[in-house]
C-alpha cells in the first residue's frame, strides 16, 4: 500500500481507475458529491473500489458531517443539521446536547456503513472565532472549547458505535483562519499560549483516542511562519505529534487546495517529508493521481503501525433499532426547537 487517499471521477469506476487502484495501492479512496447517484450505486462502487484494491476492508471515506457538508442528502439520505445545532441543544441542556451529538453520528454512521462506506471526515474540532472565514462557522459545534471538545468526542463515539471511523479535523486548528483554505492560504498570528489556551484544546484531549486526523492548510505565525501545517515539520512533530499528542495516522487536508503551491508531487513529497502518514488528494484527476502515487512512499514504519491501528477500531456494531435512535433524536431536537 502506498502513503495516499485518491478521489474517483464519477459514479462509477472506469477502466483506467481500476487499473490505477490495483497498480498505485492507495490506502483508500475518497468519494464526493459527483461519485453518488443513488444507495445501489454507492454500493456498487465501493464494492467495485476494493476489488480493484484486492482488499476487503479497504477504507472509504467521505465527508458526511451534516448541514453545509453532506456529500450524500435527500432523497437518497436523510438530511442531518450542522454541527452547531447540537452546540445549542448542549448549550441549553448539556446531557441532552451530548446525548442528540452522538445519536446523530450515530445515524450517519448507520446509513455511510449500509452504503459500504467506513470512514467519515467528521467530527470538526475546530473552535471558530469573530472575524475568521464562514468556511467553518456552523460546522463547528462551538465557540468555546469545552463545547466542541464534549460534543467532538460524542460524534466520534456515536460513528464508532455503527462500525465507522471517525476522523477530526483540522489539527491544529482552523477556526481562526480569515480566509477559506480552499482558495487561499490562511495566516493566523495568534500567540502560542492563545493557541494552547483555545484551539489546541479539543485536539490535546481526544489525541488518544481518534484513529485518524486532518490536518488544517494553515500557516501559524508563532509557531512556523513560512509552511501550513501540512507541510511543516515543526508543527507536526512539535505541536501535531508533541504538545497535541496524536499518535494516529495523520492525513492532509486535500493537497489540490488553493492553500497550497507548487505541482501536486512537490506538495506530497513535502507533506511525507514533514510527518504526514497519508497524502489525500480529491479531484479524480487521474495525471494528477499518478504524480501523487509517484512521490509518495510505501507504507512503513510508525506510517504503516497508526494505519493499521487505526483500521483495528473498526468493529461489526451489535444490532441496533435504527427507528428507537430516530425517534429519540427527533424528540431531543424538537424540544430544543420548541423551547
């Protein structure tokens, strides 16, 4: 297996991304909204996905968290709210709050593992701040980090719960970029001990037990003022690695993105050489999946031990009555609308 996540082109899979799939051996892939069609589809693709892979667990990712993010919705699925409403429900009862967080990953986790998909790009950890960018605003379930800490760590239980790994994200922070890391780069001049009073905060107390994280495309002015976090070996050894304290296996945030510069391979190889385990690359486009698959190594070592660590935490749930977790959350969510 080669140290890379690959996106698809469509919804079904061509000759020539099977080929690459079996050749490349990329951990996983990755699906979006131009990948789904309808539930026989998806599954037809993922299942189409790991035979080319030639392995039965192969992990599927997606980014399902709700509201603005949901790569599959109505009609196929049912819509889920953003991450802040459960913030408010938590807000006004907290054992409520906590309880609706992890009923509703866990539905999401339900529907992504009938579909055959096992890792969900959720939840987001980040706490944003007056000024900074919509590109995270209600996908955060707070501004405080003992909201999204509590309510971060009831999602990843809740798609634990359904057989899907959780994986949280942007480490070390993004709430407080001013620009959307998809277009451009982000420059936070934050001092560290802000950064360590605020946004490292929910990253620090889950670091232990999420499998997985992303990492944000965004530049720390204290910390290292001249590379994003993806490709800064200083931030990920000594903030990511150190004072966070994740062991998992690290993925960046797409390598495609407007935050980052260069030719796909020179980001990769940048991103390997600063101390990320996986490479995530999404457009599908396959020039570009092979200059990926090129510049990134096998999987080995401290990469191949938190990859492997990270897929033994998924595990078949017990039977679950999916109309008992429905009806609960509904009647969580409409007291809190009622009041």
């Amino acid at each position: 297996m080669k140290a890379f996540i690959c996106g698809l082109s469509g919804p079904r899979l061509t000759e020539d991304e099977a080929a690459f799939l079996s050749d490349a051996a990329p951990w996983g892939v990755i699906l979006f909204a131009r990948n789904i069609r309808g539930p026989n589809q998806v599954k037809a693709l993922c299942a189409g996905v790991r035979r080319a892979l030639g392995r039965e667990a192969a992990p599927i990712l997606i980014d399902q968290e709700g509201g603005r993010v949901q790569r599959i919705g109505p009609p196929h699925l049912r819509a889920h709210p953003p991450a802040r409403t459960y913030g408010q429900v938590y807000a006004a009862n907290p054992v409520l709050g906590v309880e609706a967080a992890r009923l509703g990953a866990k539905l999401i986790g339900l529907d992504l593992a009938a579909l055959g998909v096992n890792v969900d790009c959720m939840p987001v950890l980040d706490i944003p701040v007056e000024g900074a960018d919509e590109v995270i605003g209600d996908r955060a379930y707070g501004t405080d980090p003992d909201t999204v800490t509590t309510l971060g760590g009831a999602v990843a239980d809740g798609l634990l719960s359904a057989g899907v790994l959780p994986v949280m994200k942007h480490v070390p922070g993004h709430g407080r970029a001013a620009v959307d890391s998809h277009k451009s780069l982000p420059l936070v001049e934050a001092s560290r001990p802000e950064l360590e009073r605020q946004d490292f905060v929910p990253f620090r107390i889950w670091a232990k037990k999420m499998p997985l994280a992303m990492t944000a495309h965004v530049v720390y002015a204290a910390i290292d003022p001249i590379n994003p976090a993806t490709l800064s070996r200083r931030v990920i050894a000594e903030i990511v690695r150190g004072r966070i304290g994740f062991d998992g296996a690290l993925m960046t945030d797409d390598i495609s993105m407007g935050a980052l510069s260069g030719q796909v391979a020179g980001r990769a190889r940048r991103a390997v050489a600063a101390g990320c385990d996986l490479v995530l690359h999404c457009n599908g486009e396959m020039e570009e999946m092979k200059a990926v698959a090129a510049a990134v190594p096998e999987l080995a070592g401290d990469a191949l031990r938190r990859t492997e660590a990270a897929l033994a935490q998924l595990v078949k749930p017990p039977g679950v009555d999916r109309a008992v977790v429905e009806a609960r959350l509904a009647a969580i969510l409409g007291r809190a609308e009622a009041a």
